[in-house]
C-alpha cells in the first residue's frame, strides 16, 4: 500500500503524517486489496472559519477508485471524519464484491 500525504497552503508535520497514518490504519485492516492512498491536507483562504480546514482523499482498490472529503475548523477533526467517511464506503465496497461468491443453486432431480 502506497500512501502519500500532501498539504495545500500547509506545512504537513511528522506529528500530522503519523495521525493521518494511524487514521487510515483501520481502512487497510478492513479491506486488504488496497493499493494506493492520496492524501490532501488544505487551508482555504475563505471567511467561514467552521469550514476552513479540508482533508481529501483518493484510494485505489482493486477495481474502483474510492474518493472522500471532509471540511472542519480543525483540520485533526477533518481528517478523523474524513477516516469514518472512507471506513464506510470501503466495507459497502468490500461487502457489494463479496455478494457475488453466491452457492449455485441445487436443481432438484424429479
């Protein structure tokens, strides 16, 4: 699993990389056929202060690309709902490829 972390009108600190990793942790304990993260960390410029803080994010698995967003007033907040947004769509995803591993159905002999 390939991550890669980035910031947009920020500095991304060690601290920040290790909560962002520990984050997504749980994403690739759930679902193993992850291949590639892309992380976005930004600071918009705007006057709404509870909005001003965004995590993005794009995760490539196995036969679909998965992407989530997130905007707060603190960008750790961000990220933690960004986290539960894509844990989400990761164990639909996990649970609609599982669906298709159905038994054949039994014909009766008469």
């Amino acid at each position: 699993m390939n991550l890669t972390i980035s910031g947009h009108h920020l500095d991304v600190t060690p601290a920040l990389r290790s909560y962002v990793a520990s984050k997504l942790e749980r994403i690739s304990r759930h679902f193993d056929q992850v291949v590639d993260i892309r992380v976005l960390l930004t600071v918009d410029k705007i006057k709404d202060k509870d909005h001003r803080q965004k995590a993005e994010c794009n995760i490539h698995v196995k036969g679909k690309d998965i992407y989530a967003e997130s905007t707060h007033a603190d960008l750790y907040a961000a990220v933690d709902e960004l986290a539960d947004k894509l844990d989400r769509q990761v164990l639909r995803y996990k649970d609609k490829a599982q669906e298709h591993h159905h038994l054949p159905l039994k014909r009766e002999v008469v």
